[in-house]
C-alpha cells in the first residue's frame, strides 16, 4: 500500500471516530438536559435527597465522608461533608463503627424557596457556595468540615442543551448550502463547477449517486 493512501486511510479513519465520538456526546448531552428539566419540574414539588456515606478507619479515628444532593424548589443543592471521631470513646455497640458505604434516599413535600442571596458567602449568578462545617450529633473529640453549592435547575439545563442546538442549526446550514449547490450545478463537496461533468467531480473525486428507477417490464410477447 502506498504512503498516500494509507494517510488518506488514517485520516478517513479518524474523522469517522471523531464524527461518532461527537455523535455520542450531542446524543448525552441532550439526554442530560432532558433528566435536569424532570428534576426541575419536579422540585416544585417535592425535595429530594440522596445522600452518599462513606466509613471507614484511619489510624484510631473514624472517618465518615459524606456527599448530598438536594433538589427543592428550581434549585440542586450539592453538600461534601467529612466528619472525624475518635472510634475508642464510641461505645461498642454504635451504628457509626459499622464501616462501609452506605445509600439514602429520602422525598418529602416541597418545603419553601431556596435560601436567599446574602445566606452565601460567595454568589456567581445561578451558582452559589460557602465552606461550613458539620453537625456533631454529640460525638466525642469531634472535628469536621463541609461544602455547600447550590445551582439553579436552569442553568446546567441551559448548558447541556448548548451541543444539541449547535448541531442542529449546523446541520440545517449544511442541508441549506447542498441544496443551493445542486441548484447552481456546483460539487457539494468543494463547491467546483460541475456543468462539463456533472456525474464526476475532476477536483476531489466527488460521485454523483443517481437513484435507482425501477423500469416497467415488457407485455410478455403473444405466443406464436
């Protein structure tokens, strides 16, 4: 095989992984913006909350880690949390030695707006965060700390329906400017002057694939 084609090979082979790979991501993309507008919709009414427990043992302390995600009222609340307790003043029998990862999901009735502006330290338009720090719930030598973001059900909804809509209008623009070709007898490919050959583009090898037309068979011939 000859140096020039196996290039043109790997570059033919490349664009089709490229072409799928973007493919995919439009397809997880809208996909995505589909799943936050259920969410959106239904944190109007009801909060959700489920919530990710991580225990385990690091030296002589207990370590609990823990993500939350809440949804209420248009809004997704996001909580990293990390708790640590000496496991030796706990009592034997405590629920909290248990190490493991544990899953909890909980919904109750919509209980109000999401919390105001000026209750975060930091505000960037639908975004807000501010450090915290964890409840004890009476542990002994206890020490923790947390993160609290919240997002507006709007905003990723927006962001995930970027890729889709791009790929739609180029789409549209794509079907727009082969169709205005084939009306000007131009390759649709490079845009050359197919008037003198209009099954072959000479510039980039372009074929022109005509239909097949099925023609009417012949009446059978009478016979002598």
């Amino acid at each position: 095989m000859a140096p020039t084609s196996r290039r043109r090979r790997i570059r033919q082979w490349a664009r089709t992984v490229a072409r799928w790979a973007l493919n995919a991501a439009t397809v997880a993309s809208a996909v995505l913006c589909l799943a936050v507008g259920v969410v959106w919709v239904r944190s109007y009414r009801a909060t959700d909350d489920v919530v990710r427990q991580r225990t385990c043992t690091e030296g002589a302390d207990l370590v609990q880690r823990f993500a939350t995600v809440t949804t209420y009222e248009g809004t997704i609340g996001l909580d990293w949390s990390v708790s640590r307790v000496m496991a030796a003043r706990l009592d034997p029998g405590d629920d909290r030695l248990v190490v493991g990862t544990l899953w909890m999901h909980s919904s109750a009735p919509a209980s109000g707006p999401p919390p105001a502006d000026d209750e975060w330290t930091h505000r960037w338009g639908p975004v807000g965060w501010r450090p915290g720090s964890s409840g004890s719930d009476g542990w002994p030598h206890w020490a923790g700390h947390a993160v609290h973001v919240t997002v507006r059900c709007w905003f990723p909804a927006v962001l995930f329906a970027l890729m889709p809509a791009a790929r739609s209008i180029a789409w549209a623009r794509r079907r727009r400017r082969l169709a205005l070709l084939a009306l000007a007898g131009c390759c649709p490919a490079c845009g050359y002057d197919l008037r003198a050959t209009p099954g072959r583009c000479p510039e980039c090898g372009w074929v022109r694939m005509s239909p097949l037309i099925s023609q009417p068979s012949p009446p059978p011939s009478p016979h002598p």
